[in-house]
C-alpha cells in the first residue's frame, strides 16, 4: 500500500503542477508539459507557441518561474525546459485555451467551433471534435458537440492516438468548459494495412536480355560456317 500510496500522491502533484502550469503560461499557448524525475532533480519540459516570453530577458521571467515552482510544489532542483510547438493547431491544449478566449470575447459559440475545427483540419489532421459546456443561451446550461473528419471514440487506439485538451471560459452568464480533442494525420491505426509492391529490378532484365542477344548471334555464325563448310564439301 505505501508503493500504491507514493504512486497517487506523485500523479497528484504532476496534475497540480500542470494545472498552475496553464494558468501561469495561458497568454504564451500553453500545448502541455512533461514531467521527469531522477535522482538529480525533477526535470519539467514546457511545451509553448512563444518559448521567448517564457524565457524572458536575460532568463529572468524563467528563474521567476523555476523559484515559484520549487517553493509553491516542494521541488527540489527542479529544472525547467522549454519546447517550442512546431504545429499549435494540432496541439488540443492550444485550440482549446484559443477556443476559450474567442469565447470570453463574444463570439458566438458555434462560430467559434467551426472556425476552430476548419484550421485543424486545414492543418493536416484527420479528425477533430469540440466540445463546449455551460449556459450558452437561456437560462439553463446544456452541451454542444461539433465534429468533423474521423476520430477514434473508444479503446485503446482512442486514449493513446488521440490528442485531449481543455480549458474554461469565464462569461458574464457563467463558467464554460471547452474540451478539444484532434486526431493527427501521422498516427497509424491498428486496421490500417498497406501492400508493399515488390520491385522489378530492371537491370538484370536487360543484362539477361543483352547476353541471350550474343547468344543468338554466336549460333547464327556458327550454323553460318558449317553450311558454308558443306557447301565446298559438296563442290
């Protein structure tokens, strides 16, 4: 029980961490963070859309950040890197902090969705789903879905192919909750089966062909000099 214990305990502070994370660095396009544990210390990769304004000048909006981790976590050593994200569209944390701000800025929801949803997949992916909860209209609160192109739902290809991402909405009316979830266009499914044509090799066909061509011609010659040896017999 103390190994289960140190397990949930460990998970729970990653989740803390990850959310104080997106808070923190929402204005930069926070895309996620990993985090790594060794004897040395606690190594944190932060995934961003502008690693600059992590950084700061001269590294100091960085060692802030490094200091507030240690002492609001209990980290010891803790050493942060920053990764850029090459493609923010495909990043479900990115699409939902963006979904979000249109939201808190009076978009309507729904154009929102599809606006969100046509750079995704613009972008390469293969499938995309945006899920927005909360008082959209009226008094009480309700769930949209709005889906396009084709996404695994359920099992396992669904939780390890398939990028999550959420975040909340602040409205006059209310909280709203948006969750973005994005197939790629890399990921191979498990159904998914490709032929490989075999080659012809070309090269050899033409050396087999060349030297069956000498060959010919060698006989040729020789049935040549023996017909032309039993004509002058016969003479």
């Amino acid at each position: 029980m103390v190994i289960e214990r140190k397990i949930i305990e460990e998970n729970l502070k990653n989740t803390s961490i990850a959310e104080y994370l997106a808070k923190y660095l929402e204005r930069v396009g926070f895309g996620g963070v990993d985090i790594k544990r060794s004897p040395l210390g606690t190594r944190i990769i932060v995934k961003v859309e502008t690693p600059g304004l992590v950084i700061g000048r001269k590294g100091r909006s960085i060692r802030e950040l490094t200091k507030d981790l240690g002492e609001t976590f209990n980290i010891e050593n803790p050493q942060i890197e920053v990764e850029e994200i090459k493609n923010p569209e495909l990043n479900a944390n990115v699409m939902a902090h963006r979904t979000a701000s249109d939201l808190e800025r009076g978009y309507h929801h729904r154009r929102t969705a599809y606006k969100i949803l046509r750079k995704i997949m613009d972008t390469g992916a293969k499938g995309a789903e945006i899920v927005i909860s909360g008082k959209l209209s009226g008094g009480r609160s309700r769930t949209v879905r709005f889906t396009t192109g084709y996404l695994k739902k359920c099992g396992e290809p669904a939780q390890r192919l398939v990028d999550r991402g959420y975040s909340i909405a602040r409205l006059k009316l209310g909280v709203m909750g948006v969750t973005v979830k994005i197939m790629p266009s890399d990921v191979i499914l498990p159904d998914e089966v490709y032929l490989i044509e075999e080659k012809e090799d070309k090269g050899e066909d033409i050396i087999i062909k060349e030297e069956a061509k000498e060959e010919i011609k060698k006989e040729v010659k020789k049935e040549a000099k023996e017909e032309i040896k039993k004509e002058a017999k016969e003479e």
